[in-house]
DNA sequence: CCATCTTTGTGCACGCGTTCACAAAGACAT
DNA sequence: ATGTCTTTGTGAACGCGTGCACAAAGATGG
C-alpha cells in the first residue's frame, strides 16, 4: 500500500502478515494507556474496542507474535507492550534525518511524537543556503552538500522526504546511495527504489480525494434518495456521475 | 485501512473497489503531468510505469469507469483527465476546515496541494483565543467556539483534525453533528464515529514504526546470513526475538 | 479490402486478509 | 478434585485484490 514501485510479494516477514505489522502500533498505543492508568491486564475483547478493530482479528495478530495471553483472563499489558515494542523494533534507538525543512519538515521535526518511541531526530537537512545554521526544533540545519556525511555518520537508515516534488527522487537516490534503506516519502511523487528499500508515503492530496469521491456518493445518494422518480430517464448504472450536471444540494 | 472504528463492509461504491478508488488520484497525477506537456495520448504500459503500478492492474481500474481507451493506440489523456476528475468529484469544490492550528495545522493551511484540486480552504480553528484573528497562509484563524457556524454557513462537509491527541475525539463530534461527513485524522487516536461517517488517518508515528519493523527485520537477515553457522544453538521459527530473550517482565 | 500489428479489456486462478464459530485451556469456587 | 465459567487460539470458509494470458478491437499499411 505503500511501497512506491516494488512488487512486494507480499511479504509475510518471519511468518507475520503485512497487514498485521500495520496494526501493531495501533495495539501498542492503545495498551501504552491502559499500562499508563496501570491496568494490569485486558481481554481481547476490551483492547480490540479501544484500538478500533475486531476482536477475533486482534486474537490472530497476536496468535503471529505466540502465545502471549491467558485463557479466562486476558493478556498482561506489561508484557504485551514489550513483546510488540521488541517486534516492530522499537526496542532499539532509529536515528532519522528530515530532508527538506519547509513547513511540512519543521512541523514534523517540533512533532513530540517522534522521540517518543525509539525516533530520534538525527538531523535536519535542506537545501537551501539560507537554512543551514538555522535552529528548528532545537536542531541546526545542515546543507544538503552534507547529506552523504550526515547519513553515515550517524549510521542512518530511514530518511524522511518533506522536499518539493521536483527534486524528492534524486533526493530519494542520494539517500539510498548513502545507504539509507527506509524512506517516509511526504512529497506528492512515485519514488522508485531499488530493491530492499522500502518506501511509504503520506499524500494529503491523495488522501483528500478519496474522502471526495466517497463525499460525491453521499450526496449523490442522498439525492437519490430524495429526488425518487424525478430523475426516471437517466437511470441505471448507466449515469455518468452522481452529480449529473448540477449540484443540486451543498456548497454555495 | 483508515476508517477509525467502523466495519467497511469493503464498501464497493458503485461497483468501484476501494482499491481502485485509492490508485485513482495517483493515474490523475500521472495523467495532469503528461496533459502539461501537451502529450495527446498515452498506453496503459507507460502510464502504469509513471503511476508505479502494474499495466493490466490500471487497465482494470479503468475498466470500472468504462471503456475510455481505445486499442492499438492508448487513452486520450485530457479526456481520461476529465473522467477521473469526474469520478473523484474534483469538478466540484470542497470547502474544508482544519482544526487545531498548531505547527502542523499551519504547515497544511501553507501547503500549496489543496487549492490546486477542487478543495480550498475554508476556515481555520483554534481552541486558543491567542490564535483567534492571527493570520495564518493569508486566513484568519477563528475561535472553535463558533466552529459549528463556520460549518454549516460555508456547507462544509470535510474536515482535517490537526489537533492534540486528548481532544480529537470531542472535535471530531462536534464536527459531525455540525454537518461533517468525512474527517482526515492527523491526531494520533483512533477516532469513533457514526454510520455514514469516513474517516481516514494520516500517523507519521505508526509508519515509522512500520518501516521499523521491516528495517530490523532487514538487518535480523542481513546478521542470520553474515553469522552463518554460528547461532546454530537457538535456530528454527522458534527463537523470540532478535534480541534474545531476557523477557525483563513475566506475566505475574 | 485484406493482412498485420498494437493495445485494450477481461476471464480465470491464486493468495492474502477477514470473520465466524468452536474446541481447548486455564482460573476460580465449592 | 471436580465442575463451571471465561477467554484464548485457530480451523475453515469466504471475499477482495492481483496478475497472467489471451481474445477482441481497432489502427495502419499495402
């Protein structure tokens, strides 16, 4: 869902399903509060509702993890949040560089979450002369002539790209080149990777449309709905849109 | 994938899947880049290498909107353009707010992403009344006191929850019972809302942690395969952790 | 008008992910 | 100990998404 042009082949790593490793730092967030009001334990059930899934699915996620829970009593949060927190590798410390120290990048660089949990922000890099030696964050900029230098240094693997589109791949390149094998892409572009880099990416605009196209059915079945046999002659999965020529109902 | 709590039940709308849904803004990219270089058409093999996707994968995405294409020659690029814009409902605007104007809520007023398709940015609201009459990306933040007014005098029906974690749930019901119908979550929390509500989430924290995931797994290989023959003592799927064991903490 | 060549549109099979439903396992009381 | 009750862990079925491979469709040239 994320990787920018690999095929993954699905990859079940050691056996755990993509789509599970994906929820772990769900689970993980909702059992950190339950640790911080020092619940000492909590059934399938109660977790599965506060992190917004199934229960039988939460059960099999865990059933990939081994056999953490207590038949008649539930799962022990201590111990749960450390067997997730060991997975997802979150045990040992990430040093992350930003690229490109625009609003996005500064906003992100100030954003707590980061620190929180194993992240710690190892660099800031822009290219802008005007930049370097400026304080974001609490952390001075570097030139992007450094990037190279940067990266291995501080023996960096996952780099962050809140660049202009423009220049997100070659900035791309350059990192894997370093050696950088995990990218957070926040630019709207297909980054293309060599093999065993991965690539996620964090598209507002993509995200935005989505919530467009399921709005537009909304309220096209609402009008539907509201309309009844007004709208007789065009009917059918033959219409070519919701909103047929005038919107009708919402914004001014 | 991003709705917070409710069961999707893989809501084929209109017989599009929602997969294809989420790769449409992606052809439409690919698609605007290509209409700006005046090229007049375009084969499902290169404009599945420009989206990162497989061809026959995109072939059938379009088979859903219709046969827009025509064989031995391609897809006429404005025309195809105009028909996903359709489809995704950017030939309308969308007004859209975002709550909680901190460094990120300002960063995506700034980001030049929104206005150019469809969405413009409507209101911006704070809780702080430090906030309230600043200008933020040439808008002036309002009060969240009148955040209902504001939604339903611009009939605004999406809304961006930028906001700390502790008060995203609260926001977001208010949001919904002003008239929001679809809300992009950037607080990290799951949020729970009605029927008919999307939500999707954007958590800079959980793709860390999966990128995490497969770089600690990518390095767990990368050891297995340097050590050889050495671990040979704890070997098999049944060994807990890269790290050993020490669980720290047992289940009392 | 026919042959050839390109590219679309899709039938089909396969694999992943989700969910149900239940047996097994353990806690707890008597 | 034994029975009851709660909750886990998982076998099995089902549906969605993906990718192969090919026939149909249309363009293009002779």
């Amino acid at each position: 869902m994320a990787t920018g042009r690999t095929h993954r082949p699905a990859t079940r790593s050691r056996g755990i399903p993509e789509a599970t490793v994906a929820r772990l730092p769900l689970y993980l967030r909702a059992l950190t509060a339950l640790s911080e009001r020092s619940v000492p334990t909590v059934s399938s059930e109660e977790l599965a509702a506060a992190a917004g899934v199934n229960s039988a699915k939460l059960r099999k996620d865990f059933s990939y993890l081994g056999s953490y829970g207590t038949r008649g009593v539930g799962y022990d949060v201590e111990y749960l949040v450390y067997q997730i927190s060991r997975e997802l590798g979150l045990t040992q410390d990430w040093p992350v560089v930003i690229v490109g120290i625009g609003n996005l990048g500064a906003a992100l660089a100030n954003y707590g979450g980061f620190a929180s949990r194993g992240f710690r922000v190892a660099a800031l890099i822009d290219a802008d002369p005007e930049m370097a030696g400026k304080q974001v964050a609490g952390i001075t900029v570097q030139h992007s002539d450094d990037l190279e230098k940067i990266i291995s240094d501080n023996g960096v693997s996952i780099g962050v790209i809140t660049t202009p589109p423009g220049v997100a791949q070659q900035v791309c390149e350059r990192l894997v080149a370093a050696g950088v094998t995990s990218i957070l892409n926040f630019a709207p572009t297909v980054l293309s990777v060599p093999d065993g880099v991965d690539v996620r990416k964090v598209d507002l605009s993509i995200e935005l449309q989505i919530l467009a196209f399921h709005e537009q059915r909304k309220a096209g079945e609402e009008a539907e709905s509201q309309a009844g046999a007004v709208a007789a002659a065009h009917q059918d999965d033959d219409e070519k849109g919701p909103d047929g020529d005038v919107p009708a109902v919402m914004p001014a």
